[in-house]
C-alpha cells in the first residue's frame, strides 16, 4: 500500500478536521506565549488553510 492510495482513503472531512485541528492548536500555542518565529507561523498557518481547501476540493470532486 502506496503513500497514494492511502491519502486517496481519506475521506474528504479528514482533511478539513485535521486543517481546523491545526488552526486550533497553533492558536493555543500562540495565546500561551509560545513565540513562533514569522516564517514558520506563516508556513504553519498555510498548511492548516491548505488541509481544510483540500477538504472543500475532495467534497466538490476537483481532487
């Protein structure tokens, strides 16, 4: 079993509650007073909006 046709098993709200999971946790994070550096929040930020986009594509048929 490939690392494709396991991400193709994933049901499209898996991305999205992963991505929501992730935005919540950096939020966390940050209301703690953990200091993330700009590049890296940015980076963390961008994958968690990629996951739920992904999601919202799977769900429409593009992906």
């Amino acid at each position: 079993m490939g690392l494709r046709s396991a991400l193709e098993g994933i049901p499209w709200w898996g991305y999205g509650v992963v991505g929501v999971c992730y935005l919540v946790f950096i939020g966390f994070r940050l209301f703690e007073g953990s200091s993330l550096s700009t590049p890296g929040l940015v980076v963390r930020v961008g994958l968690g909006w990629w996951l739920i986009i992904v999601s919202y594509l799977k769900y429409y048929g593009y992906v």
